[in-house]
C-alpha cells in the first residue's frame, strides 16, 4: 500500500468514527429522555424483556452485515447498561 492509498482509509475510518459518535449521541438524547419518563412514571430503570429482544435482534442483524454477532452483542450491553445506569441515577434524582 501507498501512504496516499493507507491515509485514504484511513480518512474513511476517521469518518466512519465520527458518525459513530454522533450516532451515539443521538441515541443517548433518546434515552434520556425514555429515563426521565421511566422515572416520572415510576418505571423500572431495566426492562430485561425488551433488553433480550434487543440483542437477538442486533445478533441477527450482524449476522446479515458479516459482523461477529459476539462482538455486537458487547457492544450493546456496554451500551444498556450505560443507559440502565443513567435511568437509576435519573429516577434516584426524581425521589
């Protein structure tokens, strides 16, 4: 590979992280907002039904984009959790 050819990818992958990011960030307005509601409602922080159907959903989706559904399904649970962890302090925040 050249240098031109390697910053190439190297520029899409910086890209791709960026997008990753803003993704992120814009799930986590999302669930802030579900949080507050849980906690204005006295709902559950956890919702370990809807976490299930989330991972084999997210596993079969990797599973069609060539992607280690492993991988996937840590990267989800970093991410619920993540999200369990700001409802808990939201709904503790709400007593």
């Amino acid at each position: 590979m050249t240098d031109d050819t390697l910053h190439r990818y190297r520029e899409s992958i910086d890209n791709i992280d960026a997008s990753l990011i803003y993704m992120l960030a814009e799930r986590f307005k999302i669930t802030q907002k579900v949080g507050r509601y849980k906690a204005d409602t006295g709902l559950d922080a956890a919702d370990p039904v809807r976490e299930a159907r989330q991972i084999a959903r997210l596993r079969h989706l990797a599973r069609e984009a060539k992607l280690d559904p492993e991988f996937s399904e840590k990267f989800l649970r970093f991410i619920i959790d993540e999200v369990i962890r700001h409802h808990q302090a939201q709904g503790a925040a709400a007593r």
